[in-house]
C-alpha cells in the first residue's frame, strides 16, 4: 500500500486543480461511518469550514488524519476535531494544516457512493453529535 506521505505532492496538486482524490480510509477512528479500506474522496475546501465537516489534515509530526470537525475557534485560525469512534477532543488543530474536506465515500468491496449531502447522512451526523449515542453506537457495532 501506498503511504500517505507519498500521496501527498499528488493529493495537494489533484485538489488544487479543482479535481476530487479518492484512496483506501486507514484506522478505525471513523467507525461506524468509515473502516479501513473504504475508498474516501476527498476535495478543496472552497467554502468557510463547518462544524461536523469531515477533514483531512495533517498533524505536525507528520501524520495525516481524517476527524470530524467539533468546534471552530475562527478567530484563533484553530479547530478541534474528534473521530467518531472516539471522544477525546484533539484541540487547536491550525485551519492551515487541512488538506481537503471528505464529499462521499464507499464501503469496501461495495460499488455505492455515500454522498455527504444525502438526507441519511444528515441524520446520521445529527445523531453522532449525541455523545450517549456515539458511546453506543461504538459498542453495537464493533
């Protein structure tokens, strides 16, 4: 498998050019919604980031990470941001440091698209905002 890293030059120039840049999810921090091996896409964030948008950022050692956005601290440049199989709060992540804002994904070894802009969508971010459910919901499914 290809590592991120080497991806990089290749995500930035793709995204740049106003194209989308799809590759296999790694982790489990996403679960339920994202496993490892789901196909991820991801663009340019053109628009003022919002809270529950999913980014791909990377953290200053290197590692790039893919979290929902929990809170916006606009005046500061930061946000905090938390997978949803977590809740640990990874705080004053730099708006700098994102690379692209997921738009859909698909499940491994399936041929739908999941488009971030469907109303099963909507509810379902809704519904991980609820911390009590997200505890869960990362209990029924594991």
């Amino acid at each position: 498998m290809i590592k991120m890293e080497d991806m990089e030059p290749l995500i930035r120039e793709t995204l740049q050019s106003g194209k989308a840049f799809s590759f296999p999810s790694k982790g489990v921090s996403m679960r339920p919604m994202l496993n490892t091996g789901d196909l991820v896409t991801i663009e340019n964030l053109s628009r003022k980031l919002k809270k529950g948008d999913i980014v791909l950022y990377k953290r200053p050692n290197g590692q790039f990470i893919l979290h929902r956005v929990r809170r916006i601290k606009n005046k500061k440049g930061m946000f905090y941001s938390v997978g949803d199989h977590q809740f640990r709060l990874e705080k004053n992540v730099d708006m700098n440091s994102i690379i692209g804002i997921l738009t859909s994904y698909k499940k491994k070894g399936k041929d739908k698209e999941y488009n971030l802009k469907s109303v099963r969508y909507k509810i379902y971010k809704l519904l991980v905002r609820i911390s009590f459910i997200r505890l869960f919901f990362s209990k029924v499914l594991k």
